[in-house]
C-alpha cells in the first residue's frame, strides 16, 4: 500500500517538464543560421521565454532541456540538460531516450520547444491521473484554416472516446471527422516511460531514430497502451516555418491583446 499511495502522489503532484529543444528547424531556414528553433523570436520574445514563463505559471518548478543544434546558446538559461549529440541524423523519439533517466525519476511534462501556450493548459494537463495524457486542441481548425491554404493536407487524424485516444496522426480526407489536434504538449509519469520503453524495445534501431511522437503514439495505442486525451480549446500556436512566424507577428501587430491568449 505505501508503494501505491507514493505512486498517486508522485502522478497528481507533477512539477516537472521536459523541453525538447534539440533540433534545428529547417523549415525556418536561414533563420536559424546562428541559434536554435527554440530561440526564435515570437512577439518580441523567444519562444523559449514563452514556454518557461507558461510552465512555471501552471505549476512547473522543475525544468529540463534535451539540446542538440548550437546548445551552447542555452547555456545561460541555467537549466539542467541533456545532449542529443546526435539531433541531425534522428528524430524526437531519440531526444526522449537521452533523458531516460529524468522521465524514470517522476511524473513529467514534454514539450516540443516551437509551441507557445496558455499556463492554464499546463496546469490542466499535469491534473491528468492518466500515466500516459496528451493535450489537443478542439478548436484547431481556426489555427489551421489561418496556416494553410489547404488545412487537409497538414491536419492528421485524432479520435478519442471516453477521454482515451482511438486513433492519431493518420492522414485524413475530411476534416469533419478530426476531433483535435496534438499540440506538443504530453504527461508521462514513470510508469508510462516504461510502456513506452517496452514499444520501443520491439522496434529496430534505425526505426526507432526516425520515429516522431505521434507515431509513437499511434504505436502505443495498437499495442492496447491507455493514452488519455485532455481537450484544451485555443490559446496556443506552433511555429513550423518562416510563414507561421509572419502569420502571428501581423496578428500581433493588428491586435495588440493577441499575444496574450498565450499567458
């Protein structure tokens, strides 16, 4: 029984979080010549000062970086890290492995490191019982439409029942029949990091190295893993090329109030 009752509380009481930060970001292009996505600016601020900001606010006091591309320029936020010396030839799967041992010690956060959100989400999300949580949002389609001249081709799918995820990451040909969309935003407590080692213990090397996030969700889901799906509603964007970061500066720059839909 003290093992169990530590359990629930290591899982209700998660005061930590896991940016993943490792990658360059190619899309943005030359953008990233000289510093890493995460220190992109994004209304006047990196994207990384956004999500430190949000984590702490929603409850976060416990913070961790997997670097990789240029890590010497996070260096002076002072943050405990871990090295992805290998960020250019795999994929964030692999950026999770490296911290292994942050996610086997207690309940945590990951986050990709180019999406800015509310700290209201943060604090929803770390509420989840769930050993393995994921965050979507219900109304991407107002994101998604403002992006892309043709969402369907950049929307995935995603499918929850009774707060437990039915499908994700598949293409789609109706954006009617997508529920949400994944936003980055993940609960893992220790328990879940071991489903997720014993999924990945069954895959090759090299399958493992290109492996993204949803699909490895997408894999946990048809191995029967319980994936809970917590809904947010807005109140965060993501930044994949130089286009995103146009869109929310001119947002910006015509609504003042905007940028506050992420704190």
């Amino acid at each position: 029984m003290p093992g169990c009752l530590s359990s629930v509380i290591s899982t209700m009481n998660c005061d930590r979080a896991l940016i993943l930060a490792a990658g360059r970001g190619s899309r943005v292009g030359r953008l990233t010549g000289n510093r890493p996505k995460c220190l992109l600016p994004l209304a006047t601020r990196p994207m990384l000062d956004w999500q430190l900001t949000a984590l702490r606010e929603g409850g976060i006091s416990q913070i961790c970086l997997v670097t990789g591309y240029l890590a010497n320029l996070l260096i002076p936020y002072r943050l405990q890290s871990f090295h992805n010396s290998e960020w250019a030839t795999s994929n964030v799967v692999s950026s999770l492995l490296v911290a292994s041992r942050w996610l086997e010690e207690a309940a945590s956060l990951v986050a990709y490191s180019d999406i800015v959100y509310h700290p209201d989400w943060v604090s929803l999300l770390r509420g989840s019982p769930a050993d393995i949580a994921v965050a979507y949002d219900t109304r991407w389609r107002e994101l998604w439409e403002a992006r892309f001249e043709h969402p369907e081709v950049d929307a995935e799918s995603f499918r929850e029942s009774d707060g437990l995820i039915q499908e994700i990451g598949q293409k789609v040909r109706s954006l009617d029949l997508v529920q949400g969309q994944y936003v980055g935003l993940i609960k893992i407590t220790p328990s879940g990091w071991q489903q997720i080692l014993s999924c990945l213990s069954g895959m090759a090397e090299q399958e493992v190295r290109r492996l993204d996030i949803t699909a490895l969700l997408a894999r946990l889901i048809a191995a029967g893993v319980s994936v809970a799906a917590v809904a947010i509603a807005g109140r965060w964007c993501e930044v994949d090329t130089v286009e995103d970061l146009l869109l929310y500066e001119n947002r910006v720059q015509s609504s003042r109030g905007w940028s506050h839909d992420w704190r």
